[in-house]
C-alpha cells in the first residue's frame, strides 16, 4: 500500500513483527483500542484473541477506515477520528482501555502528550514508536535526551522496551528504526498528572544552558526559589537536565505550599 503523503503513514507488513507485538501485549482483559489500524494486520491477529465487540479501531484516513468497516463488519467498532481529539473516557465510560498501536511518527510528541492527558482511562499500552523519540523519552537525567517530556512520562508510568524493528518490516519502508515498548500507569501524586506540574518542567528546561535557577526565576520569588532549590538538595547551579525526575516533583511540591511558593 502506497504511503499516504499528507498522513505519513508507514503500514507494518511483517506478520511475524505483528505476533511479537501481539504476544507482548495479550492477554488483556476489557475492552482494547488500536491506533492507526491501518489495513489491519494487528486487528486481524487481535480479533483471533479477544471476544468479538471488544475491540475499536481509530483511524484518520477515511478510504482506510471504510475498507476495516468492509473487511471486519460488526466483529469490531471503527472510529473515523484523529486520536487527538479522542477523550477515552467518553469512547471507554465504564472502565479503562488497553491500548495497542503503531504510533505515527510524524505526531509522537503529541501522542505521548495526549497518553498523559489520557492516563486514568488507560489500563496498559504496546507502542511501536521511532527508536530515537523512544530514546529520548525513556533517557535519564544527565542524558543530552533527556527533557520535560522525558521527566513527566516517566513519573506516571512504568515502561519496558520490548524489542527494535527494522525500516524493513513496514510499506513504504522509513528511514529509522523502530522500538515496541510495554507502557502502564505508575502509581503517582495526583499532581504530578496535572497541567501545573507538566508546565513547571516545560519552564524549567526552557533554556538548557541555563541553571534551573534562572529558568524558574522569572516565575518564582528568588528568595523562595533559593531556599526551596536548597531544601531539595542541590545547588543552584544545576541544570534541569541534571536532576532525577523525582526532584522536580519534590521541587513543585515545596514550591507550591507555604514554605515558599509564587
């Protein structure tokens, strides 16, 4: 199938991939949600294991979404949506979702955004994304990579990378790697889950040649910022890139109460 040039599709073709990534996510109770069906190697597969009505695909493009509506009929709900704009808990009210996908790569930061925003409607995920977003995503601190996204997505849930795929396995072949990872919710402060915090990081890495200090202290009484940065343990000459994920939680939170705060 010819790669879409306005949706950047790149549909995995390999079976053998498609059970690997099967086999890493079943079995899974409840209902299931496929990002980007696509043609529908993974529906095919996941119909074979789950109970009929379980499973609902999400598909963008809609000559794709009609031919899964032909091929799988009533066996499966297909909604024609651009995941973005999907709230879980009205597709999934009565109980979370397990989700199964191959991302579009073209949209991963804001996928991963939305997998945030989605996190207590989501029961556990499998995800193929491009290897060098998942490195990024999953770097430490102190790692070139490592960055806000990197900080919030590793405080609300637990990650394992699977295994690598080749440009190979997909029509028409990217020019990268890909990484199958297992994701599920991490037990978390509510707030850690909030806009708030995911602000506050986005600021404190908004110049990363700069110290977290001066990031924050455009935002943040200087005196208060000092004696929380010193509460927390480090110097005021650290970098955000520099800190655990931890740390910035710790750090909103003494912000954030009447030991110092905005």
């Amino acid at each position: 199938m010819a790669k879409s040039a306005k949706l950047g599709q790149n549909f995995l073709h390999d079976k053998n991939i498609a059970k690997k990534i099967i086999n890493a996510f079943l079995p899974k109770p409840g209902p299931v949600l496929e990002i980007g069906a696509g043609p529908g190697i993974l529906s095919a597969m996941l119909l074979d294991k789950i109970p009929a009505g379980m499973l609902t695909l999400v598909e963008i493009d809609r000559f794709l979404a009609q031919r899964l509506r032909e091929r799988f009929g009533e066996r499966l709900r297909v909604v024609e949506r651009d995941i973005l704009d999907i709230d879980l808990a009205e597709l999934f009210p009565n109980q979370p979702v397990a989700v199964i996908g191959n991302l579009p790569y073209h949209i991963s930061k804001a996928l991963v955004d939305w997998f945030i925003a989605q996190r207590r409607s989501i029961s556990s995920a499998v995800l193929m994304l491009q290897k060098d977003f998942v490195d990024k995503l999953l770097a430490s601190a102190g790692s070139k990579k490592y960055n806000a996204q990197s900080v919030v997505f590793q405080l609300l849930f637990h990650c394992r990378r699977c295994f690598n795929v080749s440009a190979g396995a997909f029509t028409p072949a990217p020019r990268i790697m890909s990484t199958v990872l297992t994701v599920s919710p991490a037990p978390a402060p509510a707030q850690a889950a909030g806009k708030d915090f995911y602000d506050f990081v986005k600021l404190s890495f908004s110049e990363r040649r700069k110290t977290l200090m001066n990031n924050l202290a455009p935002d943040f009484d200087k005196n208060k910022l000092s004696a929380a940065i010193t509460a927390c343990g480090f110097s005021e000459q650290a970098r955000a890139e520099q800190l655990p994920a931890e740390t910035f939680l710790t750090l909103f939170t003494v912000l954030n109460t009447g030991a110092a705060g905005r």
